[in-house]
C-alpha cells in the first residue's frame, strides 16, 4: 500500500487527498493514506496536520503564504482570483500540541464569494520550526538542543524531515521542467524507496524513522550559531530567527546532500545487522558542508573579445562587425559551498595578477565579501589567438588551496616563462605556484610566485591599503605603488558618474608584465555616491599588449544590480587607451553599454549567479 501511494501522480494524490477543489469550502482534509496521522479536519476555518522527527511537542508551525519561507506577523497581502486579499495579522501559526497535532486557524482566508473565492490553505507551503529549549521530542522526551526548520510542499499536512528534502527537491526544481514531480520521482533522485510522506512512527517504519533522525541532524548541522542562540528558549515568534536569504541556503544544502545522508543511513544499518532503530545520526560521517548564507552572487563565467583576430588592435570604424565577432577566451570559476573558488580555467591563456589575489586572499577567497569581482586579473593573453582560445578545450588551469594560503597554476602554453605541464588537480607538478600570507593583524602582507613578490602595506592599523612594492626575483628590482591624497573632480560636463575619490599613483604596473616606470600616471577612479565605491577605470603600461601609451580597463555596471546587497558587481570591462595625462582630462567611456567599437581593445563580459543556485546545479550535475 505505501509503494503503490508512492508511485501516484502529484494530481491524483491531491485528488485522493482533498479533492482538489476550492470552490469556496472551508472543511480541509488531511493526509488519509495508509498510517496518515489521523487528525481531522472537520471544523471550517482550521486547517490541521502533525510536525514530527519523533513526534514534535510545542513546535512553531505556520502557513507560508507569501513563499519567503519564514514566519511574517505583519500583514501579509495575496491573491485570489482577480482580488487582492491582505490578512492584517500575518500567517495563521500556533504550536504543536501533543503527538505533534495542531490546527491552524484559517478563517481569515475565507472570502466573501461575491467578491472573491476563499484562499485554499492547501495550495501554500507549511512551515514548522524546533526551537531549542522548548520544542519536546515526545520519542526520546528530550527538549530540541538546536534549532531546524522543515517544511512540506503544499497540500501535505504531515510535516518532517522527509517532507523537508521532498519540499526542498521540488521547489528548486532540479528535474528541470518536470517541476511538482511525483513521491516516486523523487524517491529515483535520491536513490531510495520510501515514501516521505508518511508519519512513519504510525507505520513502525524504522528506516524512515532513521532517514528523518539523520536529515534532522543534518539540518540541525546547517542551523548558523546566531539563530539558535537567538532562538533558545522562546516563542519562535518574539526572537530573530532564520532569514530570508538563509532559508534557500540551507534547503538547497540539502537537496545537494540528501541523499548522502540516506545513504550513510542505509550503511549504518548494514553494519548494525539491518536494524535500522539502532542508527543514530551522531554517529554517522554526515557532509560537513560550510555555507555562506547570505547567498552572494558570485561570477561564474567570462568572455573575452577582441577587436582583431590575430593581435591586440584597437577596433576601426571599417571593422564589419562588434568587438564580439572575436571570442579570445573563456574562463570558467569553480567554488565550494561556502563561496570561495576552488578553481578556474581557461579556454584561452590568462595572466594572474598578485595584486587581484591579495585583494581575494583579504576576505580569505570568499567572493561574495569583495565590492567587485575578478577587477583586474586573469586578462587572456592575445597568442597565438582565438583559434587556440575559443576551440573548448582548457588550456589552463588554477586552483586554490585556502586552507594552505596557496594556489597551483597549471598550463599548456609556455609562453608563462617555463615548459607546460599536465591540467591535474592535484598531484601534477604546477608550472607555478601562487602564495599569500597574513600578518598578526589577519592583512594580507605579501603574495607571491616563482617570479615576484608582492609586499602590502597599510595605514596604521586600520584596513586602509597604503601602498604595494613588488620586488622581482630575477634581477633584484623593485617597483612601488603609492597611494596619495584623494581628490575629486567631474570628468566633463556630459559624464554621468561623479568621480568623488581618485587614487593616484607614483608607479603602476600589472605584476608579471614588463615594467614601466613615469614620473606621472593616471589615476584609478571611483564613483562613491550612495555609499557605493565603484571602480570606474585602472589604467596600467604593459609593452607585451600596447607599446605605444597607457592602457586602461574601463569598468560598467548594471543600472539595476542583479542584487541590491551587492550593487558592484561588473557588467563589462572594456579595454581602451588613456587619451589624457590626468584623471579628470582623461576621455572615458563611462556608458551603461557598449555603444561603439572603435574606442576599444578588448570586451570583457561577466556572467553571475546565486551560489546556492550554482552549488545546487553542480551537485545534481556532478560537476
């Protein structure tokens, strides 16, 4: 009977179930398959269901109607028909009550049917909450130590944590279109046969009751440490409890790591003669998996064009075509689940730059904690060009050991100043080795390769870099950066951007290319307003691109951040020329898009995504 339940559609299970009509009733049905939990839902106006791990004693429990995944006591406004329905006291909650059992009171979805049809309770997620100190275990009798948050996908009322990784799986849609999929499809996905629907303490069901002992581990493991303390001994309501940016975090750790955690379970229960009631999930090798949960958008991919095919030109107006006619390269970025790049490689040839590592090794490789990603690095060498660069094989590869203060670059091309190498991971011998180091005070204060080393200094004690001096190995010489007094000025009456900071510099150069000293260079600027430290230009002198003056990157952003918590994230890069000796004289493109490709070099296109997103993406891939 549970195999068979299992297998039905997700519509012929909301048809069992309830009927699937909202046509203005108020009597809501409960899960009334076989070892349902048996609460009725007779009464109009009370929507009812059971929270359990064992079952869940003064549990927090509401209807997520507006989908944030977290409890709202401020009115919360939806839709029903053509009608907008605002509900003053927020989402229906209560507490759990024995065997887990609770009733929430719905009444404030019933409509007038004049005016609009009644909200049906069983199109919204329920959320349930075990809150440390508070919640009661009623199969051990123990309190919760540590707060976790399940939830079961729409129309199911019995809440756990198996409706948790099925609610999880569904919601982020990893079967691509087949989104709602059935109990059966995701039982295939995570390689397992039970039914995650079930109050499966009804059932005698030891191997789901295992199952949900493990995940609740699991989601206990992901709780951050400010929550539970927040948390500990409270209402669920009064105190800050899970945000809105941790919630997905944390849901798509699990459907990443779910079905590991059934596994090891499964495993355990093997060593323990099949018996799954003797598992217990303290003592599994669960995933420990380190999330950053403020969910950054990280840069996942970029482009690189040029304006000639074969060498470094500047585009003509006789050019037939856009700058992007001449794909020059790919990178391609790697990270792990707590934001940091594990690697990144190239179709093409890139040129790491110290002075981009130091800023990356100062949030200790956490992208998602720099104003702007991947600024000035990793430009892709123009030869032997594009016919190289943009065939789809990697030609190189970096990769970061942040526990180790290090990376390993690894290349075909030996055009770096030694022989290629193999593209391995790990165990091949790298053609360099990229190293950082810290000082009492956690600041980056050196970085290094086989050639350079990059020395950082900073004001005082503060953060506020001061200057860089790069000593080169091979000859003894050295070069410095000095950062000066700021300045301000607009860069001509037609320039959108107010530049409200400027740092000038004695010396500038982009480490591992040949140096150029002068006694004057052009300043890399800034657009500060609204609070925002935009890096509008950086010029540098690189004899192996351009000979014959200064270059610059010339940075655009979008107009409307892809995230309003990190409003710098780089659209385009645009290589050009400096047409002037100071900052403020200087002709920059400060456009919100490429508009004409005869001012530019080089075209630098980035692309983003949520890190949860990707980490998801890349585990259901098996990247």
């Amino acid at each position: 009977m549970i195999r068979l339940t299992a297998r039905l559609s997700s519509v012929a299970l909301c048809l069992i179930l309830a009927g699937c009509n909202s046509g203005g009733s108020t009597v809501f049905g409960t899960d009334s398959r076989s070892y349902s939990d048996g609460v009725s839902n007779s009464t109009p106006g009370e929507y009812s269901g059971r929270v359990m791990d064992g079952y869940l004693r003064n549990a927090r429990v509401w209807l997520d109607l507006n989908g944030n995944g977290v409890y709202d006591s401020s009115p919360v406004t939806i839709t029903s028909g053509n009608e907008t329905i605002t509900l003053p006291n927020g989402e229906p909650t209560v507490m759990t009550g024995s065997g887990g059992a609770f009733t929430l009171d719905v009444s404030g979805l019933e409509q007038d049917p004049r005016v609009a049809p009644s909200v049906d309770p069983r199109k919204y997620h329920l959320m349930a909450l075990a809150i440390p100190g508070v919640t009661v275990d009623e199969s051990t009798g123990a309190t919760v130590s540590k707060a976790y948050l399940m939830t079961a996908k729409p129309g199911v009322t019995v809440v756990s944590p198996l409706t948790t990784v099925e609610d999880a799986i569904d919601s982020y849609c990893v079967f691509g279109t087949s989104c709602g999929s059935a109990n059966s499809t995701v039982q295939s996905f995570l390689g397992v046969q039970v039914n995650l629907e079930e109050d499966y303490l009804k059932a005698n069901n030891a191997r789901s009751a295992a199952y949900a002992r493990a995940v609740a581990y699991f989601l206990q493991m992901q709780t951050p440490a400010a929550v539970n303390a927040s948390l500990q001994g409270t209402d669920g309501i009064s105190a800050q409890g899970f945000s809105t940016a941790e919630v997905p975090v944390i849901n798509r750790a699990l459907v990443s790591y779910a079905g590991t955690v059934l596994k090891d379970v499964d495993q355990a229960a093997s060593s323990a003669g099949g018996n799954y009631a003797l598992v217990s999930p303290e003592n599994l090798s669960l995933p420990a998996v380190s999330l950053d949960y403020s969910d950054p958008m990280v840069v996942t991919q970029q482009k690189f064009y040029v304006a000639n095919a074969d060498s470094v030109l500047k585009a003509t107006a006789s050019d037939s075509g856009s700058l992007k006619n001449y794909p020059a390269g790919t990178l391609t970025w790697y990270y792990d689940t707590a934001g940091r790049p594990t690697k990144v490689e190239s179709d093409g040839y890139m040129q790491p730059s110290l002075v981009e590592l130091m800023r990356m090794a100062s949030v200790k490789g956490v992208f998602g904690k720099l104003n702007s990603q991947v600024r000035d690095w990793f430009f892709t060498a123009f030869n032997p060009g594009p016919s190289i660069a943009n065939d789809g094989i990697i030609d190189e590869r970096m990769v970061f050991d942040w526990d180790k203060n290090k990376a390993m670059f690894y290349t075909t091309y030996s055009g770096h100043g030694a022989t290629g190498s193999v593209l391995g991971n790990t165990g091949d011998q790298p053609q360099d080795t990229y190293q950082w180091t810290y000082d009492s005070l956690g600041r980056v204060n050196s970085v290094s390769d086989n050639r350079y080393s990059l020395a950082v200094s900073y004001v005082g004690t503060s953060g506020t870099l001061a200057g860089y001096k790069l000593t080169d190995s091979s000859d003894g010489s050295t070069k410095t950066w000095q950062f000066q007094a700021a300045s301000s000025c607009y860069d001509g009456a037609t320039m959108e951007r107010l530049m409200t900071r400027q740092v000038p510099l004695s010396f500038s150069v982009v480490p591992n290319s040949t140096p150029f000293q002068t006694d004057t260079s052009p300043s890399w600027d800034y657009d500060t307003r609204n609070g925002r430290d935009q890096l509008l230009r950086a010029p540098f002198f690189d004899l192996s691109i351009y000979t014959q003056t200064w270059l610059q990157w010339n940075y655009l952003y979008y107009s409307t951040p892809l995230d309003a918590n990190q409003p710098d994230l780089i659209k385009e890069a645009l290589l050009s020329e400096v047409t002037g000796d100071s900052a403020c004289s200087a002709t920059v493109p400060y456009v919100d898009s490429l508009t004409s490709s005869a001012a530019y070099f080089m075209v630098v296109d980035y692309n983003y995504e949520l890190l949860s997103k990707y980490v998801l993406e890349e585990s259901v891939s098996g990247g």
